[in-house]
C-alpha cells in the first residue's frame, strides 16, 4: 500500500499524531452550538439552540449603501491590516454604546476584538496557566466552557437563583479556595439576562460582588452582551460603571445589537491588562477585520443605531412571549423555566428523571433543537435542563417548535409513568409554573 492508499482516519493515522498534540489539547471540548450548526442550518430543523440575533431585520438597501460608501471612501484601508486595539471611528462608536448603558470610558482603555468570544480567549491567555481557577455561574455560557477548558483552567461553578450569582455561596466558595491556598484568576459573570439562564443579578448582589472584588483584589470578567436588550423593568448599573475601572475587564459586543457576522466585539480594563490583551490579540489575528470596522464606523455615522435597537427590542419582547405562552400550553406540569426580563433565552428544568442530552437525540428526530444543560457546566450537572433560543426564529416556528420539544417531553413522562406506576403531576396556576432559579438568599 502507497502513501497515498493509507486509509484517512485509520487509528494507525490517529495514533500517529497523538504524541504531537500539546497536553493541553487532551483538555479541549467541542461547543455545543457549534457541534450543532451544521444540522440546525437543515431548512426542516427548527433551531431554539444557537443564539442568533435576527439579521433579516437589518434593512438589505442599508447594507448596500454602506458598503457601497466604504467601496468608494476607504478601500485602500478597508482591505489593509489595521491597528490592533482597532481603528479609532469604532472606538468612538463603542464609547456611544457604553454610555448609553450610563458608561464613561475613554477610547485609550478599549480593545476592539474579533467577537466577545475573542475576549473570553484574550483574559484566559492573559491569566490562566494550566491548574489555576476560574470561577463562573453554574450554568455557565456554553461557549465559554470550551475556552476555559483549552487552557486547562479548573473552573468553579457558584449556583444561581432568579436574583443571579449567589454571593453567599460566592463567598463560602472564595473562604474554601483561599484555605486551599488557591486564589481565583478571575470571577466570569454575565449578570445581566445572562446566558443560559436568562437571569439578572441584582444591584444588591452587584454592589456586594464589586466590594469583594476590591477587597479580596480580584478581577471580575463581565459579560455583557445582552444588557441594550431589556423588555422590561428599570436599567441596572453594570459591574464596570459600579467598580471605577480597577478590577472589571469589560466585554461588549456588536452581536447582538447590530450583527454577528461582524464578528466585532470589545473589551474595556485596566491599563494593565489593556496592554496584555493587545500582546496576545497581537499573537492570535494582529488586528480585527478593517472591513468590518468600517463598516461600523458608517453605519454609526449614517443611521440611528438606537432606533434599530428599539426595534430590536419590540421584536424580541413578543418572541419571549410567545415562547413563554408556548411553553405554558405544551410543557408537563413538573417542568418549570425562567421569564427573563431581557436577552434571548430562557432555561427550562424538566423532571429529573429526564436527561435532556439524550432527549436531544429524539428531539432532532422531530426536527428541532435545543441546548441540553450539561454543556453549561463543566461537572457533569444540569443533566435534566435545557437552554431555549427565542431571538433567531418566527412567532410559528417558536410555537411549533415548543410543540415538538413538548410532545417528546411528554412521551418521556408517561413512559416513566408507565414504569413507575405514578400519575403526572397535575398542572398548577400560571402564576407558579413559571419558576425561576432555586433562591438562597435575600441579598
């Protein structure tokens, strides 16, 4: 047999470069989102799994218009590498965005980024040698668990009740480790309609998590991609505007708020860390698409970003409704699931004799899809929970979808019933099916 004739992906060819893989890609893990793009992009399946904004709201005559004005403007620059703490139109664009979220920061203290994700990436090169803890909600947000794994970090997940992190447990967690002689690198949050759960800390919880961080002298990643996004309820202050710049490393992006195939994102820090994650987003790309900068700087410059987030805003608030609605007629009585007030998901909590990794498989079968819980965790848990997408598609395929998710759920519980002799659980009112988070606390 030639070269050439070996079969591909025999285990003599696997084996031949399994002694070549660094150690710490025996640690990596797939994204669940991402394992599953391939078959949520099929036009029968009907996608609650991956969080995608709706672009088709995006006006096809604006797109053109604004390309067609970098075309003619900035080609030469439009196609050339660029600065890589990103070009100055954009920073001032981010500045607008923060400060409509009540942000002051200066243009020097932002990094423009190939995504959040990119940020996410950045802080862990920055901070994480193989070992060190990180600790995160439980759950967490999916794409972050690949992250921390690739970089071998040992990941404690603090739970979460409707008001978010727990700072009780928080705290009891932070006692531990430090009597472990073990110091957190960082605290990962997404406290604002946080993904998966669909969750708000709140200000309370934001003031005392702030105050540890000053005191214990840790810094805080905040996620914050979703906080423009809020049907309902009064705006809370972000971690950042609470700490002053000295221990939040700040992550924005324009995903959810103008596109993700922008792949543009930011992070806002300390000088410090500024300057380690414009050396290490040197290392991974050298900068950030120009293409897509300039995009953003005419757009910001040529239309009414704000008037598009509102529009945004009405048409994810009747989406999360329908869902909720859709949720309360098909879903068993002993399921329960968050109502966020903003973002794009809510978590759900069937029984636990429901394992929602292996309800996937025969959900797919009807055509639709979901995130099982376990991939928001890095221990094994949330094996009866699942995430659910309410942003990405129509009124009646949210309906629809909910329908075939609730008619696989459904056989699952009479099966369990059939073997266990027990009758389903009668439905209770409206008002306390829709539970949130177990809660520990006041504060």
């Amino acid at each position: 047999m030639t070269i050439d004739e070996t079969p591909k992906g025999s285990a003599h060819e696997i084996e031949r470069y399994s002694g070549l893989f660094a150690r710490r890609s025996q640690g990596m893990r797939s994204s669940a989102m991402r394992d599953m793009m391939a078959i949520t992009a099929r036009p029968e399946v009907i996608s609650l799994a991956t969080g995608l904004p709706d672009t088709t709201t995006f006006p096809a005559e604006d797109f053109a218009a604004l390309m067609t004005r970098v075309a003619v403007d900035s080609t030469a620059t439009a196609l050339q590498y660029g600065p890589t703490e990103g070009q100055d139109d954009v920073r001032r664009a981010i500045v607008q965005v923060m400060a409509a979220e009540g942000m002051a920061v200066e243009e020097e203290d932002l990094i423009v980024t190939t995504g959040g994700q990119q940020v996410i990436d950045l802080v862990c090169r920055t901070f994480v040698d193989p070992g060190d803890v990180v600790v995160a909600e439980g759950p967490t947000y999916p794409g972050a668990v690949p992250c921390f794994s690739s970089f071998q970090a040992d990941v404690v997940q603090v739970e979460m009740d409707d008001d978010g992190m727990s700072i009780d447990v928080l705290a009891e967690t932070l006692e531990r480790l430090r009597a472990e002689n073990r110091r957190p690198k960082f605290i990962y949050t997404i406290p604002s309609f946080q993904n998966p759960a669909g969750v708000t800390m709140s200000l309370e919880r934001r003031r005392a998590l702030v105050r540890i961080a000053h005191e214990q002298e840790l810094v805080i990643l905040e996620d914050n991609p979703y906080g423009l996004l809020r049907y309902e309820g009064d705006p809370l202050p972000t971690l950042r505007s609470l700490d002053g710049g000295r221990y939040v490393v700040y992550l924005g992006t324009f995903s959810k708020i103008l596109s993700a195939g922008l792949r543009l994102g930011w992070a806002a820090a300390p000088r410090p860390i500024l300057e380690k994650l414009n050396l290490g987003k040197q290392a991974a790309d050298l900068c950030s698409s120009a293409l897509t900068q300039h995009f953003v700087a005419a757009y910001f410059d040529q239309r009414d970003w704000r008037a598009y987030l509102d529009k945004l805003r009405a048409l994810y608030r009747r989406r999360r409704d329908v869902m909720l609605e859709a949720l309360e007629e098909h879903l068993p009585a002993e399921a329960t699931w968050t109502r966020p007030r903003g973002g794009l998901f809510i978590w759900a909590k069937l029984p636990d004799y429901i394992d929602t990794t292996d309800l996937l498989a025969r959900a797919l079968r009807e055509n639709v899809a979901f995130v099982p819980g376990r991939a928001a965790y890095l221990d094994g848990r949330g094996g009866s929970e699942m995430r659910l997408n309410f942003s990405g598609v129509s009124d009646d395929d949210i309906r629809e979808g909910v329908r075939r998710i609730g008619k696989v759920v459904s056989e699952q519980v009479a099966l369990y019933g059939t073997l266990t002799g027990l009758k389903p659980a009668a439905r209770p009112a409206p008002e306390a099916q829709v539970l949130p988070l177990r809660r520990r606390e006041a504060s």
